[in-house]
C-alpha cells in the first residue's frame, strides 16, 4: 500500500493531529506530488516527479527534478526560515 493510501485510511482526528504538529510542511515522494499537496497546502514544499516521459539512471532523473539531498536541505531550510 503506497504511503500516502496509508495516511489518507487513517481517521481525521489522526491526520489533524498529525498535520497541524508544525507550520511547515514538505513532502518527498520519488512520483507525483498530487497526493501530498493536499496536506503540505499552498505554503509547503512538494518534492517530487509530476511529469512523465523522461528516460536515464535514476541518480540523473533525481537529479532534473530536484530530488537531491542538497536540493531539498536548502529549499527546505529556506523555508524553515521564512516561517521563524
């Protein structure tokens, strides 16, 4: 059962409780964002791949959309900073 298919069968309460745990929200997903974005809202941060079609080892397709360790610190930390 994929991650988000998991949270999304939890109760309200738990993904409230869970969700308001902080002001920043991010997702990491190696797919489509669509499923998080409901939960991270219009001021998170969605890291994932939302398009199709793109063909290379998957350390180069990470790499197009974003989805590197150094990529994700500094957005993430940026926004962590705009929120303090």
């Amino acid at each position: 059962m994929p991650c988000q298919d998991l949270f999304d069968s939890q109760s309200n309460s738990y993904k409230q409780k869970i969700i308001n745990e902080t002001k920043i929200k991010i997702s990491i997903e190696a797919a489509s964002t669509d499923c998080w974005k409901k939960y991270v809202g219009n001021s998170g941060l969605t890291f994932g791949i939302d398009t199709f079609g793109k063909s290379a080892p998957y350390k180069e397709i990470y790499k197009h959309f974003g989805l590197t360790a150094a990529n994700i610190a500094n957005k993430s930390k940026k926004l962590v900073r705009m929120k303090i």
